[in-house]
C-alpha cells in the first residue's frame, strides 16, 4: 500500500511540473476528440442492425469488415464507446457501449483463448470503471476465472495460442501480447479478495521478462516451452520481419504491459524493465522524426516500407503514462516522443476525415505482413488506444 501512494503522489507532483503555461497539444487533442466522437457515432449506427457484429477492419474489397465476438479484437470497440461516454457525458455513447458490450458478454465463460483481457476488460472493466454498474462485476471476475484456467504453474505462464491452432513446432506458445490481459486478474484480484489472481498475472509477467526479451530491450513475439521439461525451446517472431527481428506492435505489447503491471503492483523491476523497452523504442535510430513506428524495427527497405499506426498508438499511451513514474529527464523524453506521436496521429495522413474510412478514425496500420493479412488498413484497436491516449492527455494536462 505504501508503494502505491508514493506512484500516486509521484504522479500528482509530475501533473503539477507540467501542467503550466499553453499547450498546444492539448488543443490538438481537445479538437481531435470532437471529431473522434463522430467517427465513433457513425461507427456505432453502421452495425447496429448487425446483431453479434463488431467492426475489425476494412477488407481488400474496400468493405467494412466485422468479427463475432470470438475474435481476440472485438472488446476494443465497446472500450472505445465507454471511453466516449466518459469523456462526452452523452448518453447516446453509454446506451451504444451498454448494447456493443452485451455483444462480447458470453466470452466470459471462453477458457479458448488468453485475449480475455481485450474482450471482457476493454468493455465490461471499462464499463464498471465510469459507471459503477454491479451488474458487470460478475461477468468481469468470471473472465477471470476462465483466464487463469490457461496457466501452467511448472512453466509459469498462461498459455497464449493452443497448438491445434497453427501450423508451427510450438508446444506451450506464451506471446508478448499476453501482458496486456494481466490487467484483468490483477484488478480482479483486488476487487474479488482473489490473491490467486494476482500470483498468475506477476508469475506470467516474471516468466515473460525472463524469456520473451533480448539484452537490447527488445523482445520476441513467441517464445515456446517444451511441456515435459517446461524449458524454452523456440524464440519465434511470428509476425514480424524476421526470428531476431523488432516487430513493432510487440514492442509496444510489452512496453504498456509492463507499464501498467508496475502502476498495479509497485515492484520496481516492472518499472525497470519498462524503462528497459521504453529506451529501445525511443533512441531507436530507425524511430521515425514523426515517432510513428514502421512495421518492424529491422523491416527491409526504410523508409521506404510501411508504418503500423496501431504500434504508434499503443506506444503513446503507454509512454503518457510511463513519464508519471520516472525521473524528471526520462519524464522529459518520454513525454516529447509521446506529444509528437499524438501531433502525427491528429493530423494527415493518419487521421481520417469523418465520414472516410469505414468510420475507423485512424489510418495505414499493419496487422500480420508475413502472412499478407491487414496490410495499411485501419483496425479497432489501433483506435482504441488511440482514443485512450487522448483522452489520458486531457486528464492529465487538461484544466479541471
């Protein structure tokens, strides 16, 4: 307890350093996030007579293309409605939330996949959050419940994709992804008086940094356990440019997960390692001047390859967070990154016009190049923590 007043009055004394004088961004960002409120709209109008339909992407026919609740991104949308409704006060937002929410509501009880975090968290936990609607607690500890059944305690990590699923050598695949569903058993944990929660999310998290990262910083997408001698044997990046490869979106993976497993738990080698991956992604010498990350660190042919907007994104909510918890020259460092990714992602050519784009707000991310899918489209969660970051800025340097 005493280590998470200390994050809490570290943040506010970070708050007050910073929030002086005219903030140009957060102008940007203010305007910006009128226009986010009708991109959001007109998404949610789109599918609404599309029952258990919630938007992903925009196909190669130029279509708007859905997923059922199944899909490891369909929280991301619900998120982002709560997310406007808690910045707008608008009811519209929390009645369309409250229906595009009940679309992922039966995932609860899914022990199939390790995204339970994405699904039940970004919407439900969201939910519960801004309104303090008991009637999603259930459904926020059953996810739980059915996450933790996932995790190997001789290995020391929650299974990521089942071996049915992909035609590759893995037997235990443990993904970099998989620190972004910990948020969901560590406030679990606390909500539910469930300590077991929290002993998986800190095992997992431990076994990741342990396994999952290079000297650099720089972490691997894959990592496969042999399940007889629960050791490592394969140190994959699946979808990346290549095994020893930086893929960007990982990168940014593991930077917010462990951003937020030090502002859940307080230890500080979580913090460490944070600042860790932070430092690779920010004096990397291939970042570009507009902060918005290519593909992959090491991707053939930059500048002259494409950019994963939804790297950026996640990256600039992880960073708006981390500087709360560092010293006052990384806070400085990470903060300019975080301010020039949010001007690049507000502006041409990565925000959309309202009424373009499928009503996706952002544009040019890349979902899975070596397999040819998602190729410079926009996605939901590129969206979300988009919308996210944003509205962390207005908290943070806005005027209350």
């Amino acid at each position: 307890m005493k280590k998470k007043w200390i994050i809490i009055v570290f943040a506010l004394f970070a708050f007050s350093c910073n929030n002086s004088g005219s903030d140009k961004t957060l102008e940007l960002v203010e305007n910006t996030l009128e226009k986010v409120q009708q991109h959001t709209l007109l998404m949610a109008e789109s599918l609404s007579d599309a029952p258990g339909r919630l938007p992903k992407t925009i196909g190669i026919d130029g279509e708007l293309e859905t997923s059922n609740d199944r899909w490891w991104t369909s929280g991301f949308f619900p998120g982002q409605l709560w997310y406007m409704y808690e910045y707008s006060g608008n009811e519209t937002f929390k009645d369309w939330a409250e229906l595009y929410s009940e679309r992922v509501s039966n995932q609860q009880f899914t022990t199939e996949t390790h995204d339970l975090g994405f699904i039940i968290f970004c919407s439900y936990g969201n939910g519960y959050r801004i309104t303090g609607n008991e009637e999603f607690l259930p459904i926020i500890k059953n996810a739980s419940e059915s996450l933790i059944t996932r995790f190997n305690p001789e290995i020391g990590a929650i299974r990521s994709w089942d071996r049915a699923s992909w035609n590759e050598p893995w037997q235990y695949a443990v993904i970099i992804d998989n620190m972004m569903n910990l948020e969901l058993l560590e406030w679990s944990s606390r909500m539910f008086n469930r300590p077991d929660f929290a002993e998986v999310a800190r095992t997992h998290a431990n076994t990741s940094m342990q396994y999952l990262y290079r000297p650099d910083g720089s972490s691997y997408h894959v990592v496969s356990f042999d399940t007889v001698s629960s050791s490592p044997e394969y140190f994959h990046t699946h979808q990346g440019y290549s095994h020893e490869s930086a893929w960007a979106r990982g990168q940014a993976w593991g930077l917010y997960g462990f951003v937020m497993m030090y502002r859940e738990t307080g230890m500080p080698e979580f913090l460490e390692h944070a600042v860790k991956i932070a430092d690779f992604i920010v004096n990397h010498p291939r970042l570009p001047e507009d902060k918005i990350p290519y593909w992959d660190y090491d991707a053939p042919g930059i500048p002259n390859t494409l950019r994963d907007v939804s790297a950026g994104s996640i990256t600039c909510s992880a960073l708006l967070e981390l500087h709360r918890y560092v010293d006052e020259i990384k806070a400085e460092q990470y903060l300019d990154v975080a301010r020039k990714q949010l001007h690049s992602l507000c502006s041409e050519p990565y925000l959309a016009e309202v009424g373009t784009n499928r009503n996706f707000i952002l544009k040019h991310s890349v979902g899975h190049m070596p397999n040819g899918s998602e190729i410079d489209v926009p996605l939901s969660y590129a969206d979300y923590y988009f919308v996210e970051a944003l509205i962390r800025y207005k908290v943070q340097f806005g005027i209350q």
